[in-house]
C-alpha cells in the first residue's frame, strides 16, 4: 500500500499546489493500479477524492500562517502519536506531495515532491521566521527521502544548484490541466485581460498595473480581471476588478471568455493558469523566467516580467493575433493529462517498492 500525506494541505489558500495534489488524488483512483491510502487534515477532509482515507485527528490544521507553523513544528518534534495513527507500518512506500515530510521517518521509504524553492531565489518575499522555517523543513524533507519528484526541469536545475540534490534522486513529473473543465467552449470573447493569482510578492502584480495603465492609452475599453485571495486590502487602479476566490466553474468562464490571459509572475516551478488558458483557447502573454518557457513553448508571447512596456507589447501582440495563438495553444496543452502525470506517479512509487 501507498501513503500519501496531505496533512500540510490549506484550501483555498495553498494556491496550484492544492490543485497537483487533488488532482493526482482524483487521478490515481481513476487509472491507479496499486493500493493507496490518503492521510488528511480536518481542514480538508474531502481531499482524498475517491481513494481510501484517513483524517489525522492528532495534527492540529490550521488555516494561519502561525497556526500551520505551530502545527507542522509539533508534529517534526513530537511525531510518536501521528505515526501511531496512521500506522505507517502497513505502509510499503509514502509520497509527500506538499513539499513537507510529516511525520518524518525514514521507514517505510519516501518521495517527496518539491514544487519549487522560491525562498532560495527570491528570500525577500519571505517573513524571517518563514525563510528559517522553510530552510529547515526543506532540508530534512530531501534528506530522509529516498527519491525527489520535481515539476519541471528547471526545477531540477535549481535543487542541484541550489541545494545540492544528486541529480540521479530526482525525478521529473509535468503537472497537467484538467481538459473537461478547461476547454474552448463557445463564450465570446469580452474586453479583459485575466490574471488568476493570489496577491503573493512573487506574482508581481505592481509591474502589472504599471502595464496596464500603458495600454489602456490605446485600448481604454480594456479591463484587467483579478482572481484569488489578498486583493480586497490593497487599492486597485481604474479599470481593474477583483473577484476573490472563485469556483473551477467561474474561472473556466474566465478564461473562456478573456481576451488574453497576462501572467508576470517573477518564479514558477511549473506554471498551470498559462496551460488552462492555452487549453481554453485563450492567448497568453506570459514571463520569460524560470520553468515558463519550457512550460509554454512558442505557443504564447513572452516578456520580461520587470519592464511595464515590454509586458504591454506583448500582451498587445497576443490581442493582435488571437487566432494563431489560440490554434497552437490548444494543441500544446492538449498532451499534458492528469492522467498521464497520474502514471507517471505511480512508476515512482514502484521504484520506492523495488
């Protein structure tokens, strides 16, 4: 049997990771082959999505920052009592797909995904306490882990470089869109440029604005519509509306009927909202950096993400040629499936088993 350890999962708030691991979840129990068991917090009891389920009443969830630090800290210190619970002696492998070993152990043998290491490349972006958190959490997930899944080759460059992984431990997995739910459709096209991120540091919404305004000089009928959390205590520019968090259904609907989705973001481990809007036959203007390009291909337009006129050109090009983007993109992102990424899961676990 394989575990998979969700504990450290926060809806709503733990952003396209939420959206790998539930996805996987829902996956594996379509086209998994081996036996699983999920391991989940009160806080996400219905993310275990088909797959047999435990909720861990002894870890102590939380949706704060404190709170989850204050949780995760008790169970690295004190993880008799969570090890007993979950019995992970019936275990023949475990998979930690948030980044975070808890508990940790070193029976039965581990993989763990690591999304990205934003806080080795852009430490600014992190509290002190965060950063230290992070550092030390980090470094002893990858060091009682049999093997590393990473979700990007970019990515695997930078836990090499960085902290110094052996390159033969990792293993690269693309993360995948979700096809019957972002798809073409026959919405028609309004006047809005997309950008589906939570007001995280990285996301680079300033440099957004400044570009935006740009381009409203020519195009004053264009809006920029603003999805996820943090929006609502900060003043927006004119002609910029923020929804909140949204259903999968309504940012379908977005991407379904923007003009162009725009995407600035200063580092990804891989990038999904580019890939569900290519799917959605939306053209995208997205970041030269980190795994984007590789992520993308020559699909979209790119741009340097701290220069406000070169993301306004290029969003302004994609506006220009909507039907050669939108054609490409939705072939590109058609080869990337949940299912596929599902197996792919499952060949490391064998690997672990072996």
């Amino acid at each position: 049997m394989i575990g998979i350890s969700l504990l450290t999962l926060v809806p709503q708030i733990s952003g396209g990771s939420e959206t790998y691991v539930r996805a996987l979840v829902r996956a594996l129990a379509d086209v998994g082959e081996l036996e699983y068991r999920v391991f989940l917090p009160s806080i996400a009891a219905d993310a275990g999505d088909g797959l047999e389920s435990k909720v861990a009443s002894s870890y102590r969830a939380s949706r704060t920052m404190p709170g989850r630090i204050a949780a995760m800290s008790r169970a690295a210190v004190f993880p008799g009592k969570l090890r007993r619970e979950l019995e992970l002696e019936q275990l023949d492998a475990i998979h930690f797909p948030l980044s975070v070993m808890l508990p940790p152990l070193r029976k039965p043998p581990a993989v763990t995904s690591v999304l990205d290491i934003q806080h080795e490349i852009y430490p600014r972006f992190f509290s002190r306490a965060e950063l230290a958190y992070r550092k030390l959490v980090y470094g002893w997930t990858i060091k009682r882990s049999r093997l590393v899944i990473t979700i990007s080759k970019h990515e695997r460059e930078m836990l090499i470089e960085r902290l110094g992984l052996a390159p033969e431990r990792i293993r690269v997995i693309y993360l995948a869109v979700d096809h019957e739910t972002f798809n073409p459709g026959s919405e028609k096209r309004e006047p809005f440029l997309l950008f589906p991120a939570n007001n995280w540091p990285h996301k680079n919404h300033e440099r957004l604005f400044e570009a935006f305004a740009l381009l409203r000089r020519e195009r004053p009928e264009l809006r920029l519509v603003l999805t996820g959390s943090g929006h609502e205590r900060r003043r927006l520019p004119e002609g910029v509306q923020a929804f909140g968090h949204v259903s999968l259904a309504e940012l379908a609907s977005f991407y379904r009927r923007a003009s162009c989705l725009v995407f600035p973001s200063l580092y990804e481990g891989f990038g999904q909202p580019p890939l569900e809007a290519l799917a959605s036959g939306c053209p995208v203007a997205v970041s030269r950096v980190a795994s984007l390009p590789e992520v993308c291909g020559d699909v979209v337009r790119y741009f340097d993400p701290n220069e406000p006129e070169q993301i306004a050109a290029a969003v302004a090009e994609a506006l220009d040629h909507p039907d050669e983007l939108r054609q490409k993109g939705i072939e590109w992102a058609r080869t990337f499936t949940w299912e596929r990424c599902a197996r792919e899961h499952e060949l490391v676990y064998r690997e672990l088993i072996s």
